[in-house]
C-alpha cells in the first residue's frame, strides 16, 4: 500500500471509529441509554405519565359526588412545578373535612418510581368502586369510607417523572436535579459518608424545591392523621425516624410498629422490613418528608412503604431494580398494596383510638367506644396543635435552620477559596431507595 493510501485508510477508519463512538448516546449520567442490557419501560403495563393523569381526570369526572381533582402550582428562580391532588369525601354537603378521619399518600416523589403511581390509580379506581379488592365485603367498605376524607398525589414529582420517561431510567431527583426526599427542615443537609449528589441532592435550603413547598403546605393544611409516602426499591414498612438509628417513644410509636407488623402479616407474607427509615434501610436518611410530618406536622401516623425492589437486578438497570417487569408480579404488587392500604382504613382508627385511651386511662376508667375515643381525639387534637402554636412552632424551625444554613455556607465559602472543587466522574448508581 503507497504512502497515500495508507493516509486514507487511516482518516477513513479514524472517521468511522468516531462515528461509532458519537453513535453511543451517554446521559449525564454516564448510562449507555442504547445499552440492550438495560430493561426499558414496559408501555404494555405502564401508563405514560400523560396517559395516567388523563385516566385520573376522567375517573373524578365519572365521579363528582366522592372525587375532586385540584392542581397546586409552585415556582422557584424560574423552576415551576405543578402537583395535582385528588380528594376522596363521600357526602361531601352533610359533614366539614374536620370531624373526618384524614389519610394522605404520595406517590412518585422519586421519577423512576413508576410503579407507585400506577398503585395511586388503582386505589383511586377501588375507592370510586370501578374496581373490587377480592377480599373486601362492599357493605363493609361503604361504612368505612363514609368516616374518611382521603387526599391523593398520585405523581409527586412529575417533572422527574418526565425525565425518566425520555430515557434517564436512573434519575429519582426532580426536574432540575433535587432529591425531594432530602428537601424537608428536619435534619436537613447533613451528608453522609457515601454521600452521592446525583442521588440525594438535598437542594441549596430547606423547602427550596416548589415541590416540597406545595406538599407541605398540603400537610400543615390538611393536617392528616395518618401520611404515607410511597416509594419502591424494597419491600418495607418504615415509620420514623429516617435521620437516627432509632424509633421515637411512647404509645403512638408502639401503636405504628403494630399496624406495620399487621400490614406485613397480611400482605407482604412477612417479607418486609420493619422498623425505623434510619435503622433499617442501612443508611441514615436527611430531611426526610416522613420524618417532617412527624416531627413538625405531628402527624400521629407517619410512614414510607416501599412496595417492590429487585435487588437481583443490576445496578444500572433501573427500571428493573425498582419496578416490576411482568404482568403477573405487576398485578400481584398492585393487588397487594392496595389491600394494604385498605386495611389501614379499617384499623387505622381503633389504633389511633389506642393512643387516646393509653394516655388517658390514668384519668378514667370508664370505657369508651372507638368513635368517641375519634372525636375526643380529634378535639384534643386540633386544641394542642392549633394554629398559633403550629405558626411558632414551624417560625422557630425555620429560623434554627437558617442559622444552621448560615454556618453552612459560611464554611462552604471558605472551603471554596481554598481549594478548587474538582468535576470527578459519577459514581456507580447506588440503588436508594427511601
Ligand atoms: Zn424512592
């Protein structure tokens, strides 16, 4: 071969090469998205996102008398977020929210989390009776409903969810890269030791995703009995605290850690871990939702479910590792969970009854019903939490942690002229999912 030819083969084979190499497209991850190692989502189980809320729209038209649907906008430095919530009342003229028993449950707030919000729509089809758990008496039911008032969000994090659906099947952050599972006040920003910002980024303060903003607003408003934050990655039932090691004290903990125990025996085969966020999962978790609408909302019945996790499934195989991918494991997860979150409507208030009737049997021996355990409760309730106190209370946790923001950037600043912050390669995905 001449000289010149030889040139030609050369730049021909460096041309081709570097076709190929553009032809592999990498996200900002560093995920092969045409790798066909990968499980891509399943669209035959699977709503699109548009699609699921278009099913949710259409179900609360079907259904006025027990269904609402609003959507609460936010926006932070041009970053907007738009959260629906679906409410569920049954006669809704003859009695005010506040002498119902009040239940609220997200979905979604991770985007590669699919498989929560399919079970958002299921529940909200069983709760409009288009669909029928098998072991479910309908009478039984009916009777239940009528003493709730139950809030839904189905898709917390939409704009994550949007991400994950053009391909990003690792992204569990929110639209521009905030984990709003680390954006909550309490704890907020202390970083452990395998700290990893593509996975739990807790955002620049407290509360500064709209996200956040607009479920807490929900929750202070709403002021639930009982919250679950639904996510997937593992089979738990986690109560608080996801920021130490341990569960909190008294009556209300041990009456959570009894329902939970239940809710294992009778739909996860016991298969669940039990326990605390932060003593089970294997990591300590910050500024948690659940562990905010413990501490800050004093929600008496506070938890995270995780409701599948493939933990065979390869790190990087996302889709996998935290959604099911046949429709038999699919149906199973969905029948499952919402089972689970009908018993929680049936044994709910006897718990919370519990509560009451443990903290006050020093007073009284006389034995009361469960509904009037409810309503005391209920008036006990909203006097030790009212407005006032609630204003002062959530004013001195700002303030306690803007100072600690303060210190923290402070000391950030500082850090930041001495030394040059280096852009090292993204760590393997490692699979978090609380
Ligand atoms: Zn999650």
């Amino acid at each position: 071969m001449g000289r010149l030819g030889f040139l030609f083969f050369f730049f021909s084979w460096c041309f081709l090469a570097s076709l190929q190499f553009f032809s592999i497209v990498v996200d900002a991850k560093g995920n092969n998205l045409n790798d066909p190692s990968l499980t891509p989502i399943n669209r035959d189980l699977y709503h699109s996102s548009e699609d699921l809320m278009e099913e949710i729209k259409a179900l609360v038209n079907r259904h006025p008398d027990k269904l609402t649907l609003e959507t609460v906008k936010s926006r932070n430095k041009g970053y907007q977020a738009d959260v629906k919530v679906v409410t569920f009342c049954r006669r809704r003229q003859e009695s005010d929210d506040k002498s119902k028993f009040r239940i609220l449950l997200s979905f979604g707030q991770h985007g590669r989390e699919l498989i929560t919000s399919e079970l958002a729509l299921r529940i909200l089809t069983i709760l409009s009776e288009e669909q029928f758990l098998p072991d479910l008496d309908p009478t039984s039911l009916n009777s239940t409903l009528d003493k709730f008032i139950i809030k839904v969000v189905p898709m917390e994090n939409s704009n994550g969810r949007e991400l994950v659906e053009a391909g990003d099947l690792c992204e569990r952050r929110n639209g521009r890269g905030v984990d709003l599972n680390r954006n909550w006040s309490v704890d907020w920003g202390k970083k452990e030791k395998d700290y990893d910002p593509y996975e739990e980024n807790p955002g620049t303060a407290p509360f500064s995703e709209p996200e956040t903003q607009i479920m807490r607003k929900l929750g202070i408003s709403f002021d639930p009995h009982i919250w679950v934050n639904v996510h997937s990655g593992m089979e738990a039932l986690f109560m608080p605290y996801d920021h130490k090691n341990t569960t909190p004290d008294g009556i209300a903990s041990q009456q959570m850690k009894l329902l939970l125990k239940k809710l294992n025996h009778l739909h996860c085969d016991e298969r669940c871990m039990i326990g605390s966020g932060g003593g089970s999962v294997g990591y300590l978790a910050h500024g948690t939702a659940t562990d905010y609408m413990y501490d800050i909302v004093k929600v008496p019945m506070a938890f995270t479910f995780e409701i599948y996790g493939d933990e065979a499934a390869s790190p990087k195989d996302c889709f996998k590792m935290f959604n099911p991918t046949d429709i038999n494991t699919f149906n199973r997860v969905l029948n499952d969970w919402s089972a689970a979150f009908f018993t929680i409507l049936k044994l709910g208030p006897h718990q919370l009854g519990e509560i009451l009737s443990k903290a006050s049997s020093s007073k009284s021996e006389k034995w009361v019903s469960i509904d009037e355990y409810l309503e005391g409760y209920l008036m006990e309730r909203s006097s030790r939490y009212g407005k006032k106190k609630e204003v002062l209370e959530l004013g001195m946790q700002e303030i306690r942690t803007y100072f600690r923001l303060f210190l923290l950037s402070s000391v950030l600043l500082m850090f930041m002229f001495c030394a040059r912050i280096s852009k090292g390669k993204r760590p393997i995905v490692s699979a978090i999912p609380l």
